[in-house]
C-alpha cells in the first residue's frame, strides 16, 4: 500500500484534504482523469489553496492543456493560501512550461525569481540554457558560472555544452 493510500484513511468520506491526496496518489500513478476529478471536488469542498492549484496544472500539462495548466501555475502563485518553501517549485515548473510553449522571454521572471528561492544547481543551468538561446551571453555565463559553483565538479551541465 502506497505511503498517500495509508494517509486517506484519516479523512472523512468528503474532506477536501481527502480529495487532494487522491488526486495527487491519481497523478503520481498518471490516471490524470481521475486526478483532476478529485482535486477539483477538493476546491469544491474549499481547499483553494497553492498546492491543489498547482497540483491541477500539473494534471493539465499531463492532460496536453498547456493553457489552463499555465493559468492553474499563475493562481498557485497568487493564491491566498502558500505554502512558501514549495513557491520555488512553482514558479519552475511554470517557467518550463512557458519555455516548452516557445514562450522564453515570458519565462524569465518566473526562473529568476525560483532560483532567488532555491539554489538548487539544475534550475539555475536551466535558465542559463535560457539565456543561451536568446542570445544573452553574459547573463547566460554568469548562471552558469553559478550553476558550476552549485553543483559536484563531474556533474555535467546543459549550460557548458
């Protein structure tokens, strides 16, 4: 039995926590339909918070609707209701959606401010990459000088190919 199935039996039958743990057991085991049934009767119920929007947007994408999962991203980070050290996450994902969507000027903010949350190494090479296809030379250096510095020294980055 899965860690999240084990946690469904503190709930009560239509406890909106309830429903977001299904959804998000649905979208680990990608039955993305399913998912996005329970996480939208979790809202229903009241959970509007930044983790079930995000999770919601993350079932999206799944689903090949990058235009609402892009507008689920926006309201996980405007919602009332944040879990903070999960923002860095958001803001990411969000930014490589947009970029996936050939939206990479539109990205930007998005990745910069996840990597001013978060010195995790592979979203710093990330948006140095970034900056690398449009042409931006010294900020793409200056990530990826700071990706380098992050990460283990045999760890190779998209930044430097």
């Amino acid at each position: 039995m899965l860690r999240i199935e084990k946690l469904e039996h503190n709930f009560d039958i239509d406890d909106a926590g309830l429903y977001r743990l299904r959804g998000l057991r649905y979208l680990t085991q990608g039955s993305y339909a399913h998912a996005r049934r329970d996480l939208m009767r979790a809202i229903e119920y009241g959970l509007v918070d930044s983790e079930t929007l995000y999770l919601l947007g993350e079932v999206e994408w799944q689903l090949g609707d990058a235009k609402i999962a892009e507008s689920y991203f926006k309201q996980a980070l405007e919602a009332p209701i944040q879990i903070k050290w999960r923002r860095a996450q958001y803001l990411y994902r969000l930014g490589m959606l947009l970029v996936i969507e050939n939206k990479l000027e539109e990205s930007i903010p998005f990745l910069e401010e996840a990597i001013l949350l978060s010195d995790y190494y592979p979203q710093i090479d990330y948006l140095a990459s970034i900056y690398q296809q449009l042409g931006d030379v010294e900020r793409a250096n200056r990530y990826c000088t700071k990706a380098r510095l992050l990460a283990d020294q045999n760890q190779p980055l998209m930044c430097e190919k």
